[in-house]
C-alpha cells in the first residue's frame, strides 16, 4: 500500500480516507501510530460525511455488512474514482 499512496504523492495527486474507515481501523490496533502518519501523509485527505446525508452510509453498511467498506465505496463514488483497500491477517 505505501508504494500507491508514493505514486499518488508523486503524480501530483491526493488520497481520501473516509473519517468511518478511520475509526473501524482503529478498533482493530492497540497503537494508532500508522494512522495518524497516514492521516498526516501530506496527499491525505479525511473524508467525513454530511449529516443530513447520514441514510446513505446507512444503507451501503446494511448492504456491505462492514461500515468501513460502506464508506469507502460512498466516497470513491462522490469523487468519481477507485478504492484501494486491504485487510491485514485475511
């Protein structure tokens, strides 16, 4: 994953992570240290939603089974582009 966040960085180009990705990823760590270097990666960006938009979310987390997933695709289709994604241990 560090070699595609360096080639976006390099391209001129930003990376989103949506804030609900954020916070499933963190449940799963006992130090946020990754993240928060992630978060601060000066190509990042910290997707959140709008709150009068909050059935969206809803309904793609009740369809995907898992919140973070839910938004990923929500922000990859707002922004017209692609997610990358991965589950250590999987």
């Amino acid at each position: 994953m560090r070699e595609a966040i360096t080639k976006v960085a390099d391209e001129g180009f930003f990376f989103g992570l949506p804030a609900m990705c954020l916070a499933e990823a963190a449940r799963s760590v006992t130090n946020t240290d990754r993240l928060d270097a992630l978060v601060n990666h000066p190509a990042a960006a910290v997707l959140t939603v709008d709150p009068p938009q909050w059935k969206a979310p809803a309904a793609a987390h009740r369809a995907l089974g898992r919140l973070g997933t839910a938004a990923a695709q929500l922000a990859a289709a707002r922004n017209d582009c692609g997610v990358l994604g991965g589950h250590p241990g999987r």
